[in-house]
C-alpha cells in the first residue's frame, strides 16, 4: 500500500488528467508536410495560445501539442531546430525558454 502523500501517484494521476487536442494543418509550409499540424505562425499580441500551444522564443513561431502542456514539458521546433522547456512566467503564464 502507498502513502497517502506519495509523490510518484500524484505524478501519475496529474498527467492522467491532461486534455487532448485533435489538430488541423494550418498550412505552415516550413517544416515537412508530414509535421504541418504541430506548427502555425504567430498573429502578434492580439493572437491567444490554447493550452496546447507554446510560442518559440527564438523564432516567434507557435508550436502545438495533441496534449495539454504544463510546466517542465519540453518541446522541439523544427522550424529554427531549438530544443524548449516551458516555464511559468509572470502572471502564472507558461513561457518557452531554451535549453542548452
């Protein structure tokens, strides 16, 4: 029996609750046809992200997830081939910054 306060259980039963996304190619055309959906462009400070999308830092593109993303979660852009981690920023919001 496991402790009550285990933190490996509450590992596993956080990323069971994460939401699914199905996605649609949003006819981003600089990384190969098969990768089209994990990717569209940014529309500026008017444009929201879902929680399934991160912007990368480097490029100012959007990259997206069939998962909800949550701090931690690293993610790769093809388009300028950095490798990101998402952090929580100011306002409690998830930022990418790069990793080394």
């Amino acid at each position: 029996m496991t402790p009550p306060g285990d933190p490996l259980l509450a590992a596993e039963s956080s990323e069971a609750e994460r939401r699914r996304f199905v996605l649609d190619d949003r006819g981003f055309d600089e990384v190969p046809k098969k990768y089209r959906r994990f990717y569209r462009r940014w529309d500026g400070p008017a444009d929201a992200l879902a929680p399934n999308e991160a912007l990368c830092p480097v490029c100012k593109v959007v990259v997206r997830s069939t998962r909800e993303l949550r701090a931690g979660d690293r993610l790769y852009c093809m388009a300028c081939m950095s490798r990101l981690e998402l952090v929580t920023g100011e306002g409690g919001r998830l930022e990418a910054r790069v990793v080394y």
